[in-house]
C-alpha cells in the first residue's frame, strides 16, 4: 500500500471512528438530561422546607433517586405515608445520615481537573456548618445518636496501577470542637487479645454506641471482623469475624449487619444477620437477596436497607427478629435517616 | 503522521536512518512510540473511572475485587514469556503486537455488557493478557529499528511518548464525565474507538519484517533457545542484575503511601502523586535515554538506582520540609527514567536479533517478579516492624544489591554496539 493510501485508510477510520465517539458521549448526554424530565408513575416530588430538628414529627429522610428536577436531593416523606409525596430540600448528596439535628452528607465537588468529593455537617435547617475534602468516593455515613459525632467511609483507589485494588478510609469527626480524625488506621488494634499490626488494615461502616464508643468494620489478610472502638483511648477491639456495616439497635442490644455467607456468587455474597450482643447469637433474616448496605433501624424490631431498583435504589423494611418477609418502604430512594 | 512506512522494505540496516553525525530516531519507533501513546490514552482512561464506575455505576462493593490482582500480575509475567517467544518465531514480531494491542482494544466495549464482578475480572484479565502479549515484541521492533548507538534515545523516546499517553487518558475521561454525567458507557466507547485507532497506525505505519536476515549460523528461535540465552555471560549477568535491584525496589503504591504518612499530604492530592512520576518520567525519558547512550547504559542504569535510594533515604528522617514531595516524586520519576528504557537499551545490546523479543520478556519478566516479591516483603516488614523499620531495611538491602550489581557489572553491553567507554 502507498504512503497515500494508507493515509487515506486512517483518515476514513479517524473520520468513522470520530462519529461513534462523539454519539456514544451525545447518547450519554441526552440519557442524563432525561434523567431530568419526572417520570409518569414516579412518586410525586416539590420543593419545600426541610428540617433535620427532632421534634417536628416522625418521618424519613433520604437521597430522593426519582427522575426529574429534584433527583439527588435530600427529601423528608411522612413516617406514616412512605410512598406519599416527597419535600425535597435543594440540598444534593451521595451518601447522608442525621441524627439530633445533625446532618452528614456526602457529596461530590466539581474540580477543574478532577472531581473532589467533601464531607459536609449540616445542621437542623440543612445550612453547611463546615466541610472537608475526603479522598476517595463516599460509601458510608453515620452519626451518633446525640448528633456531636459524625463517621463516614470511602473508597480509597490510585494505590495500583490497575485502579482495581481498593482500600478504605473511615473517618471520625466530632461536630462541636472540630476535631477530625482522619483515619481509624491510627488507632491501637487488639485483635484476639493481642496488639496486632498490618500494613493492610481497612476499616469501614462506623455505628455509633454513645459519645465515646462505636463498632466497626476492620478487615486484615482476607478476614472482616467487628471490632469495638473506644474513641478517647484511640484503640479497637476485635469481638468476631465474617461481620460487615454494623448497624447497632436503638436499645443498644442487637447489631444487624451483612455477612459473606459461604457458596453464594462473588459478587452478590451477604446476607442479612442480627446479633445479639448480650449472648453473641446470631440469627439470619429473612431476606433472601443480597444486601449491600449499611442497615439502619426504624425501631426496635424492625430494619430498613436498600436493594438496587429501577432508578438506582428502592427501601425495604424487614423484622429484626428472622421472621416476616421484606416489605417495600419506598422507590427511587437511597441512604434513609428516621427522624423525630 | 510519521513516514514510517517509507521504508516498508524489510528490515534497512538501522544505521542508515542516520543523518550526519547525529543518529535520528527511526520512524519505526516513532509510530511504534505514536501506537502506545494512543494506546495509553486509551487504557488509562477506563482505570480512571474504573473504581468510580464500580461503586457508584454497578453498585458493586470491589474489596473482595483487589485479591484478583496479585493473581492477575503473575499470569502476565508468564503471557509476556509466551508473547516474546511467538515474535520470535518467523520474526513475527508484528503480528503478536497487533494480536496483543487489538485482544486490548475488544476489551473495552466488553466492559459494557460485563455487569458483576467474576464478569469484569475476566475482561480484565484478557486486557492483561493483550498487554502482556504485545509487550516484548514491541521493545524487540524498538531496538531492531533504532541503530546501536542511539538506542537509549529510542526508547527514551518512546517511553516519553507513553507516558504522555497515560498521563492525557485520565483528563479525556474526566472530560467526557464532565459533559455526561454517569456516561460510563460513554467513556467505554471512545476509550474503544481511540484503541482501535492505536492498532490501525500499528498495523499501517510499522514496518511488517523489523528483524534482519537470519545468518545461516544464526540460532533458530525456539524455547530452548531462549532458555540457553542465560547461559551466556553478558545475558545471565544483566538478568541478574536487573532482577537484584528488582529485590529492593518497593512498589509505586508503597511509596506514595509513605510519602503520604511522612507529609501529612492532604487527601485531596493523593491521587496526584503518581501523576507527579509520570511527569519527571515523561520530561527525563528522552535526555536520559541520550545519556545512556553516551556515558554507558549499565552507568545510567545504576544511576537511576541511587536516584531511589535518595528517595528512600529522604522518606526516612523526620525532615518534612515544604519541596519533599516534590524530590521524592522527581527522584521517582527520574529512577524510571534511567532504568525503564535503559534496561531495554542495554538488554538489546546482549541479546542476538533472531532472539531479541525472547530476551527482552526474559529480563523483563525477572525484573518484575523480582519487584513482586520485594512488595510482598515489604509489606510483610510493615506489618511486623511498622513503615519506618521497613523502609529503612529496604534502603539497605537496595545498597546491598547496587554494590552486588557494580561487581557483576556486565562487562558494558553497549561497549559492543560502539557505546559509552569501556
């Protein structure tokens, strides 16, 4: 082939190749400006007032995934009436959590040559108390039962060339002095009764016991456990393994969590357990898919997670206690806080 | 583009390409340089949205995912042995190349179908498989196409022209992020068209035939072959070598993490400091490549080597002055620089033509499972005697291997192809 014709062969191949990539990243485009538009059968969704204060009724808060103008936003639905229409605040984040008036969100920042993700303390009337840049993409919030303490995680990538080996980082801040713990690594690590160190530890999925304590997610050499922390003497104790995302009771007596149970697929391994941290019996719930998420408590026997839906994620809500059977809270909805 | 092909004629003695004094670089390895630049583009924009994709795209939790990787990393050692003996069969150098870089290319549209783990694993290990495969065969066509003396520039030149490539490929990804938003499948998509661009210029503008005539006494290439290259002496010394600074070279991602905990470097930056290494590598490829080719390959190489050792060192102490992020990446980036295409220079230099894409993958495969282990032991060192300890042990043990490397010194492979002193 002459040098012309080759020349010729690029430019036609540039030319076709050009068009598909141009289509692929228009198709995209448009796909997400539909995102835009409100769905027919989607829950219904205005703009309003949105309070974190505990005394202002029971009800939920949560990530609202419905199509249309207020998609990610923060959104209060009565308790009562999950599936009725849904405030939404103006406020967007990936990952949220509230507790007494205090918000935790997780959000992403456009940057100019990257996207930043920041962490962000709202309070009771959603106004920003302060922030801070995480490094890494948001995957757990929590804060404790008092508001003061406020934990989230994220996933850590760049530390290998293939940007498939992840690590986490989980974080601990407290809200009224502003002291940030930037990572649990830190901390003093007791595993079976021994001091133990690894260049490998992974902590994720903080729940808080009270002020000073909490429970936890650490993972070492291929093995999660539950660890106990205990935040002024900067230590964790492990208490058992094959426990992940925590979720503590609001009695305090029972921790619900996900565990990789044995023979299920790779990619879809947990199922929903509580334990019973009085006598340490587990006991698996009724819910026969796998569950990714941090479960959080609509009361004392009853728990709420989400499962993967049509507009990213739907709410369920499940017995505490193995019987029952899952029941959908709501659609188009991620990331749940009762409030009040 | 480049008139690469204005030689399709097999195989013209490198040594013509000169001009006057000063040897020009082939245009061989400018298309060749030009292949992995697009190449780069390409891979490095679906490892920048990768974890992105997974956790916020699919949903998917990829802890679990990271073991895959050690598994994956000894695989591609093997397939790069496999890819180096195929080229050398027949010279077929190009036809594994575009084998390797178009097995990569069809990966990426598959990652758009690919929607659980095990699913994404295996497209990944076939993108691997690619890399693998093309790697060897591509520094064979570098070395036979540039003349002897000029060989460092060459792939010098090349590895610039790479890491340009990796270093565009995150900030197109981040581009068409920015105009659609969760567009994934978009990125997919170009980073596909853009590979497939890649194999077209390989398969357009490099010369098919890059090895020479075989002599009649020539060894014919064969895995017994290639397996006698260690028994000669400047072969055998270079591998040792290069697989003894390998035992002492802790991985990327450790030193990041050190340079991390000594600076209290904001999270924020940390993804940047890779990106710092590849543009000290990028900006030092072409005139260290240039150095090597005039004071010695073997120097070059050994230099690069003390670079790391200064960039251990200054991790060590307590000094945490405002530019030591900064030097260490320099020194990082310059450690590359002086090692990653020099070796490849001077392996070339050993290494007979008939079996030069065998040679390089040995040497190459040596030196990377030789840095495998050394990060296995690292972060077993960690994990026993904390990071300071580790590093410190790791400082010593790299002396320990450069003074071994100078007393085996190869007696100068580039002294035969009319390089630097004796």
């Amino acid at each position: 082939m002459t040098l012309r014709n080759k020349l010729i062969v690029l430019a036609t191949a540039l030319v076709v190749l050009a068009g598909v990539a141009t289509a692929a990243v228009l198709h995209a485009a448009g796909r997400e400006d539909r995102k835009n538009q409100v769905q027919a059968d989607g829950p219904p969704v205005r703009g309003g007032e949105v309070s974190l204060a505990p005394d202002s009724g029971r009800r939920i808060v949560f990530r609202n995934m419905a199509w249309g103008p207020h998609r990610d936003e923060l959104a209060t639905v009565p308790a009562a009436d999950p599936s009725g229409p849904r405030t939404a605040s103006g406020v967007k984040c990936l990952r949220f959590y509230a507790a007494a008036g205090t918000g935790v969100c997780l959000r992403a920042e456009r940057g100019a040559v990257q996207d930043g993700y920041r962490a962000v303390i709202l309070d009771a009337r959603l106004k920003e108390r302060a922030h801070y840049s995480l490094p890494g993409i948001p995957t757990r919030a929590r804060v404790s039962p008092s508001g003061q303490l406020a934990a989230w995680t994220v996933f850590v990538g760049g530390d290998s060339y293939a940007g498939t080996n992840f690590s986490t980082r989980t974080a601990i801040l407290d809200t009224r002095t502003g002291k940030l713990t930037k990572t649990l690594e830190d901390f003093t690590i007791e595993r079976d009764g021994h001091p133990y160190h690894a260049s490998d530890v992974n902590f994720w999925g903080v729940t808080f016991a009270d002020d000073e304590h909490f429970y936890a997610t650490m993972a070492t050499g291929k093995k999660t456990y539950l660890v106990r922390g205990d935040l002024p003497a900067r230590k964790v104790t492990t208490l058992r393994t094959n426990l992940e995302c925590p979720s503590l009771s609001p009695d305090g007596t029972r921790l619900a969590f996900k565990k990789r149970v044995p023979g299920l697929p790779a990619d879809a391994p947990w199922r929903l357990y509580v334990l019973d941290l009085a006598t340490m019996r587990e006991t698996a719930l009724a819910e026969p898919r796998s569950v990714d998420d941090q479960l959080v408590w609509q009361d004392d026997r009853t728990v709420a997670y989400s499962l993967p839906g049509d507009y990213g994620a739907d709410l369920y809500t499940l017995p505490a206690d193995g019987t029952g059977s899952p029941r959908k809270l709501l659609t188009a909805g991620l990331a749940p806080a009762y409030l009040g | 583009m480049y008139v690469a092909d204005s030689r399709s004629t097999p195989a013209a003695p490198a040594a013509r390409l000169t001009t006057g004094r000063r040897p020009a670089v082939a245009p061989t390895v400018l298309a060749l340089g030009t292949v992995s630049l697009i190449t780069d583009v390409s891979s490095e924009m679906v490892t920048a949205v990768l974890p992105l994709y997974l956790v916020t795209g699919l949903g998917l939790s990829p802890l679990g995912f990271g073991l895959l990787d050690g598994v994956y990393n000894g695989f591609s050692a093997l397939v790069r042995l496999a890819g180096g003996h195929l080229a050398d069969r027949g010279g077929r150098h190009k036809a594994v190349a575009v084998f390797g870089y178009g097995l990569s290319a069809v990966c990426k549209p598959l990652l758009l179908v690919a929607g659980s783990l095990p699913v994404i694993g295996a497209v990944l290990a076939a993108d691997r498989t690619g890399k693998g495969l093309r790697t060897a065969p591509r520094d064979a066509m570098i070395s036979l196409a540039a003349a002897p003396e000029a060989r460092g520039r060459a792939f010098g030149v090349h590895r610039a022209m790479d890491t340009a490539g990796a270093l565009l490929g995150p900030l197109v990804a981040f581009l068409i992020l920015r105009r659609a938003v969760d567009g994934y499948d978009a990125v997919f998509t170009v980073s596909f068209c853009v590979a497939a661009v890649g194999v077209l210029v390989l398969v357009l503008f490099v010369p098919g035939r890059t090895a020479p005539e075989r002599a009649p006494d020539a060894p014919r290439a064969s895995l017994k072959a290639a397996l006698a290259l260690l028994g000669e002496r400047e072969v055998r010394r270079l591998a040792l070598c290069a697989l003894l600074l390998g035992l002492a070279t802790v991985s990327d991602s450790f030193v990041y993490l050190l340079l991390q905990r000594r600076m209290d470097v904001p999270d924020r930056w940390f993804a940047l400091l890779p990106l710092g290494t590849a543009a000290a590598f990028l900006l030092l490829a072409v005139p260290l490549g240039r150095l090597a080719d005039r004071v010695g390959r073997w120097r070059v190489f050994l230099g690069g080597h003390a670079a790391l050792l200064c960039a251990y060192a200054l991790l060590l102490p307590g000094w945490r002055g405002a530019a030591l992020p900064y030097v260490v990446l320099a020194l990082h980036g310059l450690f590359y620089a002086a090692t990653d295409g020099v070796l490849m220079a001077a392996a070339a230099g050993a290494v007979p033509a008939e079996l030069r894409s065998s040679g390089l993958a040995l040497i190459q495969t040596g030196q990377a499972s030789a840095r495998f282990v050394c990060s296995i032991a690292f972060g077993a060192a960690w994990t026993a005697w904390g990071d300071r300890t580790a590093l410190a042990t790791a400082a010593v043990a790299l002396a320990v291997c450069a003074t071994g490397a100078v007393l085996l010194r190869p007696a100068e492979a580039s002294e035969l192809d009319g390089g630097g002193p004796a």
